[in-house]
C-alpha cells in the first residue's frame, strides 16, 4: 500500500476518533445527533428540532473544545518525538529527556504558588510560564552539551538534559515542600488534563504546530541524512551543528507549548513514531505527517477513557498515556538490548 493511501487512512482514523470524542462522555449523545451538530456548526446548515439545546453545548463546546486541543497537543508531542529520536539517534529520546516537561512544571508550579497573573493574559499567565521555563531549561541543557563537546553527539546531550532534568526536579520538589497547601494542585497539573479548556487553547496552539509542522517538513531531507549519523550527515553536505540546533528548538518549542496547555503528558512522542516507522518506513516527509495524526487520535482517545471509565470522576489523561505507554517503552528497551 502506497504512503498516500496510509496518510488518507489515518486523516480518516482521526476523524473517527474525533467524532467517537463527541458522542461519549457521562451522557451518551448518538451519532446521528453529534454530526447535526457538527453540521449546523460548521456548514451553518439547520439544527433538527430532535437535538435538545443542551446536546449542542454538550458536543460542540465541552467535548470537541477538548478533543480539538487534546489532538493538537498529541500532534505536537508526536512530531517531537520523530525530530528527537532521529537527531540524537536515540529510540527512546525525547524532548521530556531534554527537560522541557520538569522545566515547565517549576514555572508553572511558581505561577501556581504566588497567584501571579498578569493583566493582559489572564489564564494564559500559567501556560506562558510553563512554556517559557520548559524551553529555557532545553536551551540552557542544549548550550551546556554544546561547550562540553564540540562534536555536538547524541549521548552528550542526552546525558546533559538528563542532568539538567534532575536538578530541576529536585527545585520543583523543594517548592511543592515548603508549600504543602499547594501540593496537590501542582499534582495533578503534573498528570496532564484537558478539562475546562474552550476554543481559544486550540486556536492559540494550531497555528504553533502548524508551523512547527511545515519547518520540519522543510529539514526532512536533513533529517533523513542525520539518521545514517553525523559522519556520513556531513559527508553529505549537512551542517550538523547548526540543523541540530534548529530542529530540537522547534521539537523542544512544540513540546514546550503542549505541556503548558495541557500539563505533563508523556509516552506520546515516545510510542507515536515507533508505530508510523513501522507502516510507513522511514521517510520524514512521510513520517512527520503520519505521526501528527497518529498521536493526535492516540490523544484524543486517551482523553475519552479517561473521562468516561470511572465516570463521572475524570481520570488525568497522563495516567492513562503512562499505563498504555509504560509496557511500549519496556519492550523496546528490552527489543534493543537483545538485537545488541
């Protein structure tokens, strides 16, 4: 099967999963009713007298306001994902390696603690904050890497991020301390949620992995390069450091803008192009679009158990990624160690 065919599959899949989004929650709305809805909406075409007032505020501004931000949030993570493991060569490397998810806990953790919002912004405060100290923490983890070793390699920053990950965690873990009436929210914007969130989260995220998306698409010929290693890159006519250094900034910059709308959520960007690579082969012109689909749909059904198995409680989506995510991550570890 072609990869044009594959892609149109899972434009399909995400659909599907978008639509399942609206139809189940602690009150089941048929599909029928749902694509009324989505009808009247979008095409403007007129609401049946058979759908009640209150489905429609149900589907369309509850349920597909948080699919929609779950499914850009679990396509920012994805491309991510894809960027990292192929510039640091690395199956299980990601942009949460890096520091990006311990940094933007400790911003948001301050704004959570002081109370702080500034005027203009509003609830934004928060997700600015995180953003802006998960990707300082990259920044400053990247910059280390790139004074220690000059040849810019895998491990280096890897180990570096790793480093700069646990000094954060134990800072983060000293303010939650000293602040115990604060703990439990910090918690649980830790374990990721998309509950309360409306359309102007989406609309402020699209446009960020829409053009996070089409940088990438334009260094795919260079990222397919760096897979063969940073040797042959070079032979090859790459300026390894610098295209390094630009695309981890725009996999950390998507990163960094999904934990600050939706909390920590891994395993996405870790199970995402694993699953692609294996259908599509490894063609980033191919892979990149896969993936934002796939983990966009891998998101939003996520978010759909954990709303609706034990409800009416919510569940934090990042329990349900971390338990369907956590077996992936043993059996390639395990997969790895055996083909060594």
């Amino acid at each position: 099967m072609k990869n044009s065919w594959r892609l149109q599959i899972l434009i399909v899949f995400s659909l599907l999963s978008l639509l399942a989004a609206a139809c189940f929650g602690s009150v089941t709305i048929s599909v029928g009713n749902s694509l009324a809805v989505l009808a009247h909406k979008i095409f403007g075409q007129p609401l049946p007298e058979s759908v009640p007032p209150l489905h429609v505020t149900i589907v369309w501004d509850l349920r597909l306001a948080r699919a929609a931000l779950a499914f850009l949030v679990g396509a920012a993570l994805a491309i991510s994902g894809v960027v990292m493991q192929s510039v640091l060569r690395n199956p299980l490397a990601s942009s949460y390696t890096l520091g990006v998810s311990s940094g933007a806990s400790l911003g948001a953790a301050l704004i959570i603690i002081t109370g702080y919002t500034l005027p203009i912004l509003g609830a934004f405060t928060l997700p600015l904050a995180g953003l802006f100290t998960g990707l300082l923490t990259v920044y400053l983890a990247i910059a280390v890497a790139s004074r220690v070793d000059r040849g810019f390699s895998g491990n280096t920053i890897v180990l570096t991020g790793m480093v700069f990950t646990l000094f954060v965690n134990a800072v983060l873990t000293l303010v939650a301390y000293f602040h115990p009436d604060r703990t439990r929210h910090i918690l649980l914007w830790q374990m990721g949620s998309f509950a309360l969130k409306d359309w102007t989260f989406s609309l402020v995220l699209f446009p960020i992995v829409i053009i996070g998306l089409f940088l990438l698409l334009r260094q795919s010929k260079e990222l397919d390069m760096l897979t063969f290693g940073e040797e042959q890159a070079a032979a090859m006519g790459v300026e390894t450091t610098r295209v390094k250094w630009i695309l981890m900034s725009i996999a950390a910059a998507l990163t960094g803008s999904a934990v600050a709308f939706a909390g920590v959520i891994g395993f996405i960007d870790l199970i995402s192009p694993h699953v692609v690579r294996r259908f599509s082969g490894a063609s980033h012109i191919w892979v990149l679009p896969m993936s934002a689909l796939f983990g966009g749909s891998f998101m939003v059904l996520a978010d759909v158990v954990a709303r609706t198995v034990m409800s009416p409680t919510e569940l934090p989506v990042g329990a349900i990624t971390a338990i369907l995510g956590g077996p992936f991550f043993v059996y390639v570890y395990f997969s790895k160690r055996k083909v060594a």
